[in-house]
C-alpha cells in the first residue's frame, strides 16, 4: 500500500473510471507529461526530461493503441496524427523543445475536442433521461 494519498486516490480514480473518463486522463496526462519534461529541460534535470517525454510517448501510444479503427475515418486519422505526436516526442527528446509543445498542442486540440464533444454527449443523455422520467411521472 503506498503512503501517498494522492497516489491512492488516483490509483483508485482509475481502477473505477469508465472508458470515456479514462480517455479524458490519457490527454490530459500526455499534455502534462509534455509541459513537465520542457520544465525539467529548461531546469537542467535531463533524468526528469527522459521519463516525462517516455511517459508522454507511452499515453499517446496507448490513445493510439485503443483506437476503434472499425469506426473508418475519423480513427484513421487519429492513428495518423497520433503516429506523428509519437514522432515529433521522439525527435523532441533530444531537446529540441518545438517539436515538444508541437505534439502538445497537437494532443491538447485532440483531448479538448474530446472533452467538448463527451460533454454534449453527457449532457443530451442527461436531457433526454429527465424528459423520460417527467414523461412518467
């Protein structure tokens, strides 16, 4: 059992998450993955660079990897523009910084247009279950 709470509680968050929210903490740790090995190059801590730029390249990897590519287009082009984040963090990661925070803006429009469009989502579904139960009642 680990003695950090936050540590804890997150390693809960994601045992219990649906698959949307889970996708949602994907972006949202490769974007903060990206920013945090540009602070840690800027800093001089190459150590802190290499495993946030390894854990930005894992989590786009695995957005990548769960890919429904039986959704035709819109999967394809994700996988595309995925394989190209993964290159650019891969070219990043001998320090040129612009081909970081290009995969980072990148992931950051992706994950905000995801979080955009399961909020529209959740939200219709959560319109059209109060028009079910006033409709009953």
């Amino acid at each position: 059992m680990t003695r950090n709470p936050y540590a804890a509680y997150r390693t809960v968050e994601t045992m219990t998450a649906d698959p949307v929210t889970l996708t949602t903490m994907l972006f949202d740790g490769a974007v903060k993955a990206l920013r945090k090995a540009r602070l840690h190059w800027e800093s001089g801590n190459h150590q802190g660079f290499n495993d946030e730029t390894n854990r930005a390249y894992l989590i786009v990897g695995e957005l990548r990897a769960t890919l429904d590519m039986s959704q035709g287009e819109i999967a394809e082009n994700l996988a595309a523009i995925y394989a190209y984040c993964l290159r650019r963090i891969v070219e990043g990661s001998v320090g040129d910084l612009s081909k970081l925070e290009e995969a980072e803006r990148h992931v950051a429009r992706i994950g905000d247009a995801w979080k955009a469009a399961t909020a529209q989502l959740r939200a219709q579904a959560a319109g059209t279950a109060a028009a079910g139960s006033e409709a009953a009642a």
